[in-house]
C-alpha cells in the first residue's frame, strides 16, 4: 500500500482491516455497496467482502440504526453509516435514547457494541442542511463515544479502536478532509480512544482543535511562528473519552487557551474544554466567572465578608487625585472612596494599594436592602464570586471595569434589554465602570 | 415449548400450564396496581393484565434461544420470558434485586439471559432492533427469530414502517406481533390510522403475509406464532402478527380509562385470557379442582414475590452510575 493515503481512502482502509480481522463486523447503510458510498470511503469492500459483509439499506436512517443496534445486542459488530451527519436528526432516537441507555438501563446486563460513522461538517457547499458539524449534538447525551479524526492514520488507528469498543462510538468523518493526504498507518494500527495528539510543540500557547480545525490550528501555529509566538496545537481526537490530561498539561506550560471550534459558539465542546481549564487549571487562565445577576434576599443574607457584611476594601490615598495607585488611579480628583464618601487620608493598612477592614460597607453603600443611594440596590456579584476573586482581580472589576479571565459580563443588567450587542454592551459597560470608581454613586 | 401438535388442540398439561403462567403474570400486575396505591412503587408503570395470552402463547411458540423484544407495557412479557414475579416486583420498587438493579423500572424490564432483549419507551423504537437481531440471526445461521411485540399505536410511527421494509426486502426471520387493545393511549386507534386492521393492514404494503388472531386465546396465539416462526425459520421471512385483545386497566397507573364504554369493557372482561382458558379446559375435561390448585400455586408465587420484594434492600448508591459503560464505569474524561 502507498506510503501517502487520501483521509477517504483511509476510511475504506480503516473498514477493511477490521472486516478483515474479525468476522463478527458487519456495516450498513445506504449506497455503501457496490456504489462504494456517496464519498467513495467504502470502495473497494463490497467487491472484497461480498453482500454476506456489506450491505445497502433503504433510505432509512432509523432501521439502519436500529438494525445496528438489534444486531449489536446479538452477537455482530456492525458498522452503520449515516451518510450526512445532518441526518442523525432523522434516527436521533436511536444515538440520544437507545444505544447510549440500554446497557444502564438494564443493569449492565447488555453491551452495545456498534459503530455509527458519518460525514461531517461544512465546507463543501452543500447548503444548510448538508454542512453541518454535529459532534456536540453527540457530545450532550452520556453514553455514546464520539471519535473525530483529523489524518489519514488516525482514521484507520480510531475506526480500529471504534470497531473494537464494546460501546457505542459515533465517528464522525469530515468531508472536508476527505481529498487531504497523509501517511498510511502501520500494520495493525490502533489509536485507543480518549487520547489526544500534541501535534506541534510550543510554548506560549495551547489551541486545541478537532476534525478539520486541525489543520486550520496547524497553519495558524506556523504563521504566529513568524510573528515569534509559539503555538501549541492539540488534535483532541475524541470528544469521548475528553482527554483532558493532554490539555491541562499544555496550558500549565503555555498559560493561554484557544478552541477552535466549527460550530455555533452556544454550548459547544470549546466550552467544555475552557470550563474545565478555568474549574481545573490552577488559575492559570483565570479561575473565576463572574456573574452580574438580580439580587435575593438570600444574595445578601449568604454573606461574603468581603462583599457585604464583613471585610471591605478600601482605596488607600488621598481624595485629590492622590489614591495611592490604585490601578485606575487616576480619578480625576473625584477621590470618592467607597466606604467614606468623599475626601480624607484612608490609613493604609499595608502598603498594597488595597487594604481590608472589618465592617466596613464598601458594596452594601450601593448593593443591597441597606443601600440607601445609586440605582442598583437589585444587583449584585453572587457574593462567592466575589469572594473568590484576588485583590487584584478585584482592583480591576471595581476600578477598571475588567473581568478575569474565563469570567463574563451580563449587559442586559445594566443596561435592560440589551442583547450583546455591541453598542449597548458598550453601555452597560461604561456604566458599570463609572459605577465601580464611584463617580456615579456619590456623583452630583 | 409445547410439544407440537395439531393446530388448535392442546393437551390438558399444557394448557394447564399456560393457564398457571397467566395467572401469575395476572396476579403480579393486580400486586403492582396495589403496591402503587400503598406508595411502594415509584414512577409510572403500564399494567398489562387483559393481553395475558399474548405473551404466554408466544412465549410457548418461542425456542429459548430466540430473541423477544417488548414495550413499556412489558411486565408479561419478561415473566413470559423467565423473569420471577418478584425480581419484576423488586424493579419496580427500585430494590437492588431488581431485574435491572433498579435502574430501569417498570417501563424496562429486561432478561437478557432469556433472550428478553428489553422493554422500549419509545413508541415503534425496537421493531428495527428486532430486524437487526433477526439479521444478525441470519447471518449468524443460527435458526433463531426475533419477535417485536408492540402496541397499536405504534404502527403508525415511521420506524414501524422502516423495520418492516427491511425486514421484508432482507427476508428476516422476524415476528411483528401487534397487541392491539383498541386504544393508543386513551384515543380509540381506529380514529387515527386510515385503515381497519392498524398491523394487519399494512402488510400488504410490504408484500408480508400477516394474520388476525385472538389474543385472549392463549392457544390460538401459541399456533400463530408457531406458524410465523416456522415460516422465519425456514427463511421465508417476516410475518405480521395482529392479536386482538384489551387491558383491563387504564393506559397507565393515573388513567383509569374512562373513555372507554361500559358495555365494551364488559364485553370484554367476558373474554379474558384466563377465563377463556378455563373453558378450554373444561372442555378438555380438567377438573376444576386442578384449576383451582393452579389459582392458588399462582397466588402463592405472587404472595412470596411481593413480600421478597418488599424485603429486599434497596440499591447501594454507590453503584448509581455503574454500567454506563461496557467496563463498568461512567467516566467520559481524562
């Protein structure tokens, strides 16, 4: 065989090797046949391995799947292809209530062991209803293993590993990566699920990809490269087994995370990935998220001391213009200092811009049943949040309108009716850091 | 199984049999109506008392080796199959000895060591698993069928369609067998399918043979699905199977069924299953005093089940999300 596959020859490949090895593998689906598949990534089989291995389905996207799975329970490995993975919604039934639930709905008493391979995302111009990349439709029900690959070898390492898993695995083949070409893969090639690739080395920062936002990753790396920025690019592989390991490790070395996603921003696996960055990954992306909500009754009562009822901080420095640096520092010589109002020498109690006391009532002069001034007596920070930012995140939100890494700013509370736009975002925005320097709450 | 005989007779033991097996499965769905009313069972749960003699006379058709898949309205048919009345009755109060060690409840019973491969919630969902396994039969050449049994009103979801075309064009050795109680849930079946015979009537459209028969006859059953099966077997392909029946209780445990007509289902109630049997055997000339010791082996099972039931632990937490996967675990994350 050539030292250089196509990605869609790989997947006829990656079939045949394991129709070859085990008998009990069977695939399905429609035009997989002598037709060799809409995109070819079954030819070759149905001459090898006949009828009694390879067989045309109807237009039928639920038999074929429940087929699989019937067959799956009783003994074969099949291998069902759904042809466009726009065509899950079609058979939904089967990867969202069936396949996923049966072996602990019953008590471990049965394995599902069934492949369903589609083509995948976008690219190619087949409009809306053939473009889709569907993986986090997967990605949102537990029980199904979800492999993506992005090289030749990996399809044929992953169909290996797939094909062989007792569980149910959706493999999602890219259509936009069938005409690419890489090495073949070796004899007997297995690529255990749930291990991602480094598949460029750097330093300053992690961008972990997926499918076809490999290689789009890859030529980024290399131009960032020349502008001095060392990129490491992670290929995850698999959605399921989320090999998280191999990302944390990077980012505790690069410091910085980019996803590269082809999918709607909305609950995407990217999301996932950053989640568990910022839950997981030391601080080194930013720890906290930060919410701006309508306020409780129960908001306040929980109590952080350093939001509400205990702890306040203070800006050291003088009311004129001299606040000591704070990092907004320059008020103008406004000078208004939460706790006091305006004017006076605050002592400072170490030499930190910052300095907490006992009791003060830096939030709740603003926030709160006892704010007796400023329009936002109903809006909070949830008071773990804020207690969990440092001094220095907490310098930034308050006096520089900043928020953290991985946190996020709701504009629709400052400004109501606000839709993310970048206008009103822009509003809310403005206000918010008026606020937090406190022109506004003891403004004229 | 029953040993062969002509069709339409049946020797006194093993009508007497199947009777017993009917009154079990009788007397654990009138014990689970009353556990839910005590509060012992959660969830919901759909009663199959009435449709008896479908599970029975199938299952008495069956090798033990065949495959049998069933709906959310399933109790009779994994007891059919071998499941004990009180491992049913343990799942259903979520007890650890339950068939599914509490995790599938009422509306999924399984055995899968009996070859009850399942009871499935959404509608017409395992009529293509029951292809599939038939397919995966044939290629096997193991001579083993699968049988879907269904409701009425699952013939008219498209995998109902889609299971019978592909069982049809790969000749699978299959048994669609419809339950058909007259109503879908609590909407007469005949006010929404377009011709009389909702299973029935369809196979034409697939080229399949199919028969209409008495699904409160307990022998007349056995004989259909023996005849079905043969046919499968001998790699004639599928047959659709109609068996007219009725459940005496409502859809499911808040549906007292209202909306059916008094005098229907006092017409019907003369036609139960077990009443049936009785007169079958009778005419076969099995005193009454061995029917009666039958009533009460079942009666006596079924106390046994529930206290056992009743008595079991319920599960240990630790194990809620066990077997999400094939090696036991639930992690999706390194």
């Amino acid at each position: 065989m050539a030292d250089v596959i196509t990605y869609r020859e790989a997947v006829a490949e990656g079939l045949a090797r394991e129709l070859r090895r085990d008998p009990s593998v069977v695939c399905l689906g429609e035009d997989i046949g002598a037709a060799g598949g809409v995109f070819k990534t079954t030819a070759g089989l149905f001459d090898e391995f006949g009828r009694e291995r390879i067989w045309d389905t109807p237009i039928s996207e639920q038999a074929i799947l429940g087929a699989a799975m019937g067959a799956a329970l009783t003994g074969l490995r099949p291998v069902a292809e759904i042809m466009f993975s726009d065509f899950f919604a079609c058979c939904w039934d089967y990867l969202a209530n069936e396949m996923p639930k049966l072996r602990y709905m019953t008590g471990g008493q049965v394995t599902v062991p069934v492949v369903v391979r589609t083509a995948n995302g976008g690219g190619l111009g087949f409009g809306a209803q053939h473009s889709q990349a569907v993986e986090n439709w997967a990605l949102a029900v537990p029980g199904l293993k979800i492999a993506a690959p992005s090289t030749p070898a990996d399809v044929v390492g992953l169909m290996a590993a797939a094909i062989r898993s007792d569980d149910p695995v959706v493999f999602f083949e890219h259509k936009g990566l069938f005409a690419s070409k890489g090495p073949a893969a070796p004899p007997g090639h297995v690529v255990e699920l749930g291990r991602a690739a480094v598949v460029r080395a750097g330093s300053d920062v992690t961008i972990v990809a997926l499918a076809a936002t490999v290689p789009l990753a890859l030529s980024a790396a290399q131009r960032l490269a020349s502008e001095g920025i060392s990129a490491e690019v992670i290929d995850l592989r698999c959605l399921v087994p989320l090999d998280m390991a191999t990302v944390l490790a990077s980012v505790a070395r690069t410091s910085r995370l980019l996803v590269v996603e082809e999918n709607p921003y909305q609950g995407g696996w990217g999301a996932t990935v950053a989640s568990i960055v910022a839950d997981e990954g030391n601080g080194v992306c930013g720890t906290s998220v930060l919410h701006i909500t309508a306020n409780t009754e129960d908001d306040w009562n929980i109590g952080n001391g350093r939001y509400n009822n205990g702890v306040a901080i203070h800006l050291v420095g003088g009311p004129m213009g001299n606040d000591g640096g704070g990092p907004a520092g320059n008020d103008g010589g406004a000078g208004f200092r939460p706790d006091a109002g305006r004017g006076g020498q605050m002592p400072a109690a170490d030499a930190a811009s910052f300095y907490e006391t006992d009791g003060g009532t830096a939030c709740t002069n603003c926030h709160g049943p006892t704010a007796t001034m400023g329009p936002y007596r109903t809006v909070s920070h949830t008071p773990e949040q804020t207690g969990g930012f440092s001094d220095t995140d907490l310098q930034n939100i308050i006096w520089n309108g900043l928020v953290p890494d991985g946190g996020y700013f709701d504009p629709s509370v400052l400004v109501p009716g606000c839709d993310g736009g970048a206008t009103c975002t822009a509003q809310a925005r403005n206000a918010w850091h008026a606020f937090h320097r406190w022109t506004q709450c003891f403004g004229t | 199984m029953t040993a062969a005989t002509e069709a339409g007779t049946v020797s006194p033991a093993d009508l007497l049999g199947l009777y017993e097996q009917m009154a079990v499965i009788r007397g654990t769905e009138k014990a689970a109506h009353d556990l839910f009313l005590q509060g012992l069972v959660k969830g919901t749960s759909h009663l199959a008392a009435g449709q008896e003699a479908v599970a029975v006379g199938a299952s008495a058709a069956l090798r033990p080796d065949d495959y049998v898949f069933a709906t959310y309205r399933g109790h009779h048919h994994a007891m059919a199959r071998g499941a004990s009345p009180a491992e049913c009755l343990a799942e259903l109060m979520s007890k650890a000895s339950g068939l599914c060690h509490a995790k599938g409840g009422s509306m999924h019973l399984t055995k899968a060591s009996a070859g009850m491969l399942g009871s499935y919630a959404i509608v017409g969902a395992h009529l293509p698993m029951a292809a599939g396994a038939a397919w995966s039969a044939m290629i096997r050449g193991t001579g083993q069928v699968a049988v879907a049994f269904f409701g009425d009103g699952a013939t008219n979801i498209g995998a109902f369609h889609e299971a019978l075309n592909l069982a049809a064009i790969w000749a699978l050795p299959a048994l669609f067998v419809c339950e058909n109680n007259l109503y879908m849930e609590y909407t007469p079946i005949s006010a929404v399918t377009a011709v009389p015979s909702p299973a029935a009537g369809r196979a034409a459209s697939y080229g399949l043979p199919a028969e209409i028969v008495d699904g409160n006859d307990v022998v007349e059953v056995r004989d259909a699905v023996a005849r079905a099966a043969a046919r499968a077997r001998s790699g004639h392909g599928p047959t659709i199977l109609e068996a007219r029946t009725y459940r005496h209780f409502g859809h499911s445990r808040t549906d007292p069924g209202t909306y059916r007509p008094a005098a229907e289902v006092e017409q019907w109630l003369l036609r139960d299953p077990l009443q049936l049997a009785r007169v079958r055997l009778a005419d076969l000339g099995v005193p009454e005093r061995q029917v009666a010791e039958a009533d009460e082996r079942a009666a006596g099972v079924v106390r046994e089940a529930v206290a056992e039931a009743k008595a079991a632990p319920g599960p240990d937490p630790a194990d809620a999300l066990r077997d999400v996967w094939a090696d036991g675990g639930s992690s999706w994350r390194t």
